[in-house]
C-alpha cells in the first residue's frame, strides 16, 4: 500500500490512523491526527514517530516490531506532544499491512483513540452492563413469582 492509497481509505474514516513504516517515520496521515496534534498533515509526512511521543524510544521501537509482526491489532498506549506543549494520552492499535520484504520496510498502520474517550466508552459500556443485568434480575424474579403462584393454586 503506498502512502497515497492509505490517504483515499483513511480520508473517509472519523478516527485518528497513521501509516508508518517499521523504523518509524510517519509516511500518511488522515485529518483527524493533524487535528489532534494541532499540526497540518504535511508538517507530519517524513517525521518519526518518537519526535511526537513522550516514551522512551526503545519502548517504541519494541512496540513497532510487535505491530510489524502481527495481522492482528496490537495495543498499546501512546502520548502524543500536542503543538501547544500539552500531552493527549491514545489508545493504539497497530498492525502490519504490508510485511518487510528485501526492497520495502514493514508499512504498520497505527490507529489512535483519545485514553478519555476510551474510558468514557468503557464507563458506558459497564454502565449498560449493569441495566441489563438488573433487567435480567427482575424477570428472573418475576418469573419465580409466577411459577410460585401456580404452585400454590395446584
């Protein structure tokens, strides 16, 4: 996948996706990273991803590798260094899309999710949980109730 494909199939989606290649350097961008870091797209072509997280390069580095590594989303945490000094904790998944060959660096696809969405998604989730468990409790129970009424007719 060239960087220009990636753009026409990331152009169309809401969340934040970057393409990378193995070592790092970000190839595309969709609007909604340049958005989140406060930066245009073009300022982010070419750059690495470790200029624009506050880990360790070598945590990175490993986190890559997993993702080169893998069809499947790997998670991970990244914060990001927003342009006006401030940190915004993602959620990552990442996975290769096309693996490394002799002529090619692995190209990694990374896609991001605010940590405060994530959390105000799974806070939801849990919250629906519990409804439909109390749901679940009270027709179990008038169910018993009914079969308790019968018992006592017979």
């Amino acid at each position: 996948m060239t960087p220009e494909q990636f753009l026409e199939f990331a152009r169309v989606l809401p969340e934040p996706l970057l393409l990378v290649s193995g070592e790092g350097q970000l190839l595309a961008t969709n609007q909604p990273v340049a958005d989140m870091l406060g930066l245009r797209r073009q300022e982010l072509r070419g750059r690495m991803l470790f200029e624009l997280v506050t880990e360790p390069t070598n945590d990175i580095v490993k986190y890559l590798q997993s993702c080169s590594s893998s069809r499947a989303m790997v998670i991970g945490t990244l914060t990001l260094r927003k342009n006006d000094g401030q940190t915004l904790i993602c959620r990552s998944q990442g996975a290769v899309i096309q693996p490394w060959s002799p002529e090619s660096s692995a190209l990694i696809i990374l896609r991001l999710e605010s940590r405060a969405l994530a959390s105000s998604n799974f806070v939801l989730l849990n919250e629906k949980i519990d409804e439909l468990a109390k749901e679940k409790k009270f027709k179990d129970e008038n169910k018993l109730k009914k079969r308790s009424r019968k018992q006592i007719k017979s």
